[in-house]
C-alpha cells in the first residue's frame, strides 16, 4: 500500500480540433484502449482509472472501461484538476500519474521512472518541465496531497483545466523533479527531440499514427527510440511535421 502507483487516464469525447478523437480505431482498437494497454506495459502502476465526464457523450468511454475491467470516475467536464483530484481521493494510492487520452504513445519506460521519484516522496514529476521528449510522450506524477493542496488553493481557470501549470509556476512551494530523455533512453537518444509530435489533436496526427501503426510490428509494444528512428528515417510519412505544437498554457 505504502508504495502503490495508480494511472489516472484523463479522457473525454469532447474536442473542439478533433471530436471523439479517443475512441478513434488505432491499430484495430480504440485509441483510449491503445492507451490502456501501454500503461499496464508499467512494471510499477498497480492500479488504472479513467477520468472522464458526466457528459453522455462519455457513456461510450465508461462502456470501454467496463468491458476492459478498468475503474471510471465521473466528474467535471471543466474542472480537469477537480476532476482528477477526486479520482485520486478515491484511490488506494499514496502516488499517481497523469495520462492524458491524446498521447496515444505514453512511454511504459517512462511511467517507471516517474514511479521510481514518486516512491522517494516527491510531490511532483514528470518530463514536461524542461522538454526534451516528443510532445505527446509525456506523462505526470503527484503526491496525492499535493494534488489536494492545489485544487484548494488555486481558483486560476488554466491551473483547473492544465493541472501542472500550477506546479510549475509554484516549483518552489513543491518537491519536482523533471525527467530528460537522456535519463531514460541514454546512450541512445541524447539529443533533444521535443520537436517531434505525438499528440492528437488534429486530423493529420491521427493519419500519421495510423501510418506508424501499420509499418511498425507490434506497436502496443513500440518505445521512444524507435518512433524517432522512423519520424527520422521516413519524413515523407510524418504528415503532420508542420502543425504547431501547443506546448504552453
């Protein structure tokens, strides 16, 4: 108990860019199961919930949960903070980690070493506060009470529908600590790649995904290093290089 991990995956139907984007088929499965299955590739996460909204648009996103014997919590549509605060009361764990339904390719690798600092009792992890992943490959971890001091504290609508703009704009209130991609694939990538996307946010991502998934074998299984050998070796296929990305709040 001491020690336990649970993935929070924050998801809904709703999207101004590209609407029901997590119940997209991906590799012959909904993007959000796609999703599900890399997280439980995670030697240390014990539990998954999915955060969704009390919207009915989101019936179909609790119905996926169901049949994949996956925890739902129903909260605010607006209050993303709210939302994955209650969650995170709800559960058994003293730590959790944050994946958002549009990163189709959350790192496994990742999740691990956001566990590993969580487990020496920061309040605060992830791989976002100096970027050197691909956005999209990112995840988040909390203290659970942290997650509660913030939600009462902050009342700034970009902190209630961000979450981590609050930590890192309060860095010195907090106990973070940020995770380079050298840190987890070194010797293999050490360069800084934040400029490759992995996010889905439009309907090019979602082409290029679906391009990636059927070049390469096994893609639930796929990691970092091999997504950016192939952006790298067949730029003609990444269609969606020229997007910007939306990386601040």
């Amino acid at each position: 108990m001491e020690n336990r991990i649970t993935a929070i995956i924050q998801a809904r139907m709703a999207s101004t860019r590209l609407p029901g984007k997590v119940m997209l088929p991906l590799n012959g499965s909904p993007v959000l199961e796609h999703i599900i299955r890399r997280v439980r590739l995670s030697e240390h996460v014990n539990d998954i919930v999915i955060a969704t909204t009390f919207d009915k648009s989101d019936d179909i996103i609790a119905k996926l949960a169901g049949r994949l014997d996956i925890d739902v919590f129903r909260g605010s549509s607006d209050d993303v903070l709210g939302r994955v605060t209650q969650a995170a009361n709800r559960s058994s764990s003293k730590w959790i980690i944050r994946v958002t339904g549009d990163n189709p390719f959350v790192d496994p690798r990742l999740l691990d070493h956001i566990s590993v600092y969580l487990g020496e009792k920061y309040d605060y992890v992830s791989n976002k506060i100096e970027r050197t992943w691909p956005t999209g490959i990112d995840a988040d971890g909390f203290s659970v009470l942290s997650l509660a001091e913030a939600c009462e504290t902050t009342e700034n609508p970009i902190d209630r529908e961000h979450i981590t703009s609050y930590y890192i704009r309060n860095q010195s209130n907090f106990h973070t600590h940020n995770i380079l991609l050298r840190d987890v694939y070194d010797g293999i990538i050490d360069e800084n790649v934040s400029d490759i996307r992995f996010t889905l946010d439009e309907s090019l991502d979602y082409l290029t995904y679906e391009k990636i998934c059927s070049d390469i074998e096994n893609p639930i299984h796929v990691d970092t290093n091999t997504l950016v050998k192939y952006v790298r070796q067949y730029p003609d296929k990444i269609m969606n290089a020229s997007i910007n990305q939306r990386t601040g709040y």
